[in-house]
C-alpha cells in the first residue's frame, strides 16, 4: 500500500469536533470509510460513518470509494433545519 496525500474538509458537527475546518492527511486509506476510521482516531470524531455523505473532488460518492493520492475528500454529517 502506497501512501497517499489527501486534503480533507470538515463542516458543521465534525469541524466543532476536530476544532478545524480542514486539514492534510498523509494515509495509507483506500476508501473514504478506512480514511474516515483514520480521522476517528485522530480528531476523537463520534459521528457514525453510515450518517455521513461523502465527496470525493467535488463528486459524491459512497464510503465505499476508492480515494488516490492528491484526492480532497470531505465528509459531509447530517444536518437538521427547520
């Protein structure tokens, strides 16, 4: 497995739980669900994966995506309104 640099952005829930809006990560992921677990780890998020929709340069995609090096990935959680 070859590492990949990957640009990720945050929004709403996930952002006040890593206390940033984006960051670089360097990764060893295949997909958005092993970067995700990744990211779990590192920032202690606590938003189930199965709520989230995900975005692959500007695509959306499942957690089950294949994401390659030089990739931006952001992870989007549900949100109310009202």
């Amino acid at each position: 497995m070859d590492e990949k640099k990957i640009e990720v952005l945050f929004f709403s829930i996930l952002r006040e739980q890593a206390a940033c809006s984006g960051t670089t990560v360097n990764t060893k992921a295949n997909t958005a669900l092993e970067l995700y677990g990744e990211l779990t780890s590192l920032y202690s998020l606590n938003v189930p994966p199965e709520t989230l929709l995900v975005a692959v340069n500007e695509e959306y995609m499942g957690m089950d995506g294949t994401i390659k090096d030089g990739d931006c990935v952001v992870f989007l959680p549900p949100v109310a309104g009202g």
